[in-house]
C-alpha cells in the first residue's frame, strides 16, 4: 500500500463520504436537466415563432 494514500474509510465514515458524494452528483444532474429544459423550451419558441411568421406570410 502506497504510504503516501490516508488509509481506507470504515464503517460510518464510508456511509457519509458515499452520502456526499450522492448529493454532489444529484445536485449536478438536477443543474443539467434544467439546462436541457431551458435550452428545449427556449428552441421550441423560437420553432413556434417561425411557423407563425410563416402563415403570416
């Protein structure tokens, strides 16, 4: 084992580290999901606006 490495976590340590690191991904995927919400309804209206623009015409 390199000594240069803290030693392995046991017991409850391993719990909160797996908690935390859960949170951290949740909190990302929620944060791209909303992008990808934003960026879908922001195209969607600009696909609206051009089929209007088109009767229009």
């Amino acid at each position: 084992m390199d000594p240069s490495l803290p030693p392995p976590r046991t017991g409850r340590e391993r719990l909160i580290a797996v908690w935390e690191w859960t949170v951290r991904r949740r909190r990302i995927a929620l944060a791209q999901l909303l992008r990808g919400a934003c960026y879908g309804a922001g195209t969607g209206a600009a696909g609206l606006f051009f089929v209007w623009v088109e009767h229009r015409m």
